[in-house]
C-alpha cells in the first residue's frame, strides 16, 4: 500500500492533551478505498440477531459489508450466510427481503438451491457432466466466517480472522449486560429502518457515543422533557467512559429516564410502577441487586467496532451503518427487547424508541443534520485541516461528555489502515 495518502491523519500530544483528525479522513477517496479492504473486509462485521430467523427455512437478505447477502435457516435449524449471487453466472438468488423458503431459485436460468445452500436441481442438468458439481462449485457461497455471541450473528471475510468472542474482547460484558435484560431472550421487534445521511461513517460512529453533543444538538428533547412532570427521574447524568479492546468502547452513565427494564419514573402512573418493579424483581432474584441495579437503571451507549451501535437508553436499538462513498452512508436501525415482553411495557418501549431513537424522533434528524453540516464544512472550509478531539484527554477517569471512547475509535481505526503507526510519537514526560 502507498503510505503518502495515509501519513499524519492523526496528531495526538499527551503531553499538550491534544487529539486531532485530518479532515481529509473524512473525504479523501484512497482513504475510504483503504477503509473497505483494511477495515470491512477484515473486521467481524453484525449480519442480524436469531430471532429474526425464528424457524426452519426463515430467512432475510441484506447488504453487510459490500456484499448482498442471504442469512437463514436450514431444514436442520443451523444458521447460514451466503452471498446472494449465483454461482452460474452471479445473478441474484433471493429477490425478497424476508421470509421463509426450503428453496432458493435464481429467476435467470431456473438453477435451485436448498437452504443449506446446495445445489438441489437445474433445468438441462442432463446436458451436464456426471459429477460437475462434486466438489461444491456451483452450491452458493457461503461467508468465510460466520459466528455469534448472545443471539448476535456476525460475518467476517476474512477465513484468518481470529474467533468472533475474542475480537469482542471486553465488550462482551456489555453485550451480557443488554442480553441479560431478558430470560427469554432479546428479540427484535416491529421490523427495521432504514435511512441515508450524506457524510461521512465516521461522524455517525462519534455521533452514536458522543455525550457532548446531547444538551446543544437534542436542547428541544430535554425542554420537552422538563415540561412533561416526572419524565426525569434524576436531574443530571454521571457516569463513564471505557476502553473494551479492539477498537470497541463504551459510556455507561446512570439513566435520567425511564426504562421499561426496569426503571420506573412517575410520568408512567402509579398505576404502571407495579409492573415496572416487578421486571425489576425478576433481574434481582436472577443477578442479585448490583447487577440487577446496573442492567436496569444504568444506560449505555457501546460501539462494536467498526459498525455496530447499541443504543441502551429510554429504548433499545441496534444501528448499523456502511459507506458507500466517502461523503454518503446507509444505516438500518432495529428496536429490540425482551421476547416475553407484552402489554404496556412492550408498547411504552415502541413509543420511547420512535420518540427519540426512529428516524422521525427528537434524535435522528437533529444528529443527520449536525452530520450532514460538518460533511459540508469540511468541503465548504478547505483550509481549516483538522478536527479537535482532545475533550478529557488530561483525565485519568473519564466522563461520557468527554472524547477518550472516540479516541479509542481513531487509534483502532488508524492502526488498521496500514503496517506503520500514523500517531505521533509521544513524549516521555
């Protein structure tokens, strides 16, 4: 790889307590061809969660990565990714966005495939040599790698990856955290959204645990809070943020709201405290007080690195994002809870997600616009180079309105895009 385009995108001072990112990481075009064969093609990348293929022959199909692919279950019940292009000549196989097949039949010549993924019939096959496909040549393709953690399927292309649970590194806490919500199992509920925001992947990973930027960007959410009588269950937020390995990290902040696992506030009625208390009680007699205390009351925002957001705040939502040029993204969200989740629990969780979280709510459109605005900035301003990164950076300990967790995010990120170490050196003190 030609080094000059990637020299110097980081400057980071300990000493000074500075941290900047060249602009140009956000527009440059080697640099975005860098990210998808450095960072896409050799990361655990999420595909979706099991309870999106609840039976045999279940499927759904999306692009992960780059690539359009089919993720199901099989007559046996195991689970499967495969490229959803045919092996005779790359047409796609499955048309459909979801449902349920024993088969999969490309609509070019007729060839049909079972759901593990073998070649079951083809017209003319008579006019074929006996055995042509004896070695599996022409059965779809399947992933390189595919793995899971706590219902969460990941793929990865590349077949030298080390396993999906020690690239998780410490974030699998977090993930048995949010897990743990149910004894039943997590699902997810009411299909997905998708949307697109014309900058730059990035931006939307700092976005998504970026605790700054809450009081300015989302000021009409908390005034619409504060006007609505025991929405706010505490007046302010105190909590952390935490390195997990590997380019994932986390805020992990006591919650100013309610959550339907399980914390009560007094704008739902005394009415629906009982029911509240009662998920409570559950997590306690399972995972004693201080881990029942943490799951419930406690909020966390969590990356997995590079792509995958978990939101754990008034609601839970899983986000995923994926360039497809350096100023243009698509991002699919999923509202997620508890499988036995039913009632009024399930539909304050609805209200809340699309509340905030969705894709019309007080959050999302504030936060495309700020993205959007400093993609622009960073076309309209050319001479101003860099973006400051530097909030806490003297703290030993620190806090989820300072920077350390994007921090952790860019020295991941500039590690993998080359052999050589794009961060200045820093001084001994």
């Amino acid at each position: 790889m030609n080094d000059a385009p990637f020299a110097n995108l980081l400057h980071v001072d300990q000493n000074a307590g500075v941290f900047r990112v060249a602009r140009k990481s956000f527009t440059d075009l080697s640099v975005f061809e860098a990210e998808r064969s450095q960072i896409f093609d050799r990361c655990w990348l999420y595909i979706g969660h099991a309870s999106e293929l609840p039976k045999k022959g279940s499927f759904v199909t999306r692009p992960v990565g780059g690539r359009n692919l089919i993720f199901n279950r099989d007559a046996a019940g195991e689970v499967h990714a495969f490229l959803n292009a045919c092996p005779h000549r790359g047409s796609t196989v499955c048309r459909e966005s979801s449902g349920t097949a024993k088969n999969f039949t490309c609509s070019y010549h007729g060839w049909v495939f079972g759901a593990d993924g073998k070649l079951r019939d083809l017209p003319g096959i008579e006019s074929y040599a006996e055995g042509f496909n004896a070695n599996g040549c022409t059965d779809l393709v399947p992933v390189p790698r595919l793995e899971q953690y706590r219902g969460l399927w990941f793929v990865c292309f590349d077949v030298a990856a080390i396993p999906l649970v020690d690239y998780l590194a410490g974030a699998t806490e977090y993930l048995d955290l949010i897990a743990d919500q149910s004894e039943a199992g997590l699902e997810i509920v009411s299909g997905r959204q998708e949307y697109a925001i014309r900058a730059n992947w990035k931006l939307l990973v700092e976005n998504s645990f970026d605790g700054y930027h809450a009081l300015s960007t989302h000021a009409t959410y908390f005034d619409y809070l504060k006007n609505m009588n025991g929405v706010l269950s505490q007046s302010n937020v105190v909590g952390f943020a935490k390195n997990l390995g590997n380019g994932h990290a986390v805020v992990e902040y006591s919650a100013p709201w309610g959550r339907p696992v399980a914390n009560w506030v007094p704008a739902w009625g005394e009415e629906r405290r009982g029911e509240v208390d009662a998920v409570y009680g559950k997590l306690v007699a399972k995972h004693g007080e201080e881990r029942a205390t943490r799951i419930a009351k406690n909020s966390r925002n969590l990356l997995i690195f590079p792509n995958l957001v978990i939101v754990d705040v008034m609601a839970l939502t899983f986000r995923t994002f994926f360039p497809k040029t350096p100023d243009y993204m698509e991002v699919t969200a999923w509202a997620v809870g508890p499988s036995e989740e039913e009632g009024w629990l399930r539909q304050n969780r609805l209200h809340s997600f699309l509340e905030f979280l969705g894709p019309g709510g007080f959050a999302t459109p504030d936060d495309v616009e700020m993205l959007e605005s400093c993609q622009r900035g960073y076309t309209n301003a050319r001479e101003a180079g860099w973006n400051d990164i530097s909030r806490g950076m003297k703290k030993t300990e620190p806090a989820t309105v300072d920077e350390y967790q994007i921090r952790v995010f860019w020295e991941r990120w500039n590690s993998l895009l080359g052999d050589k170490p794009r961060v200045v050196p820093l001084k001994v003190a």
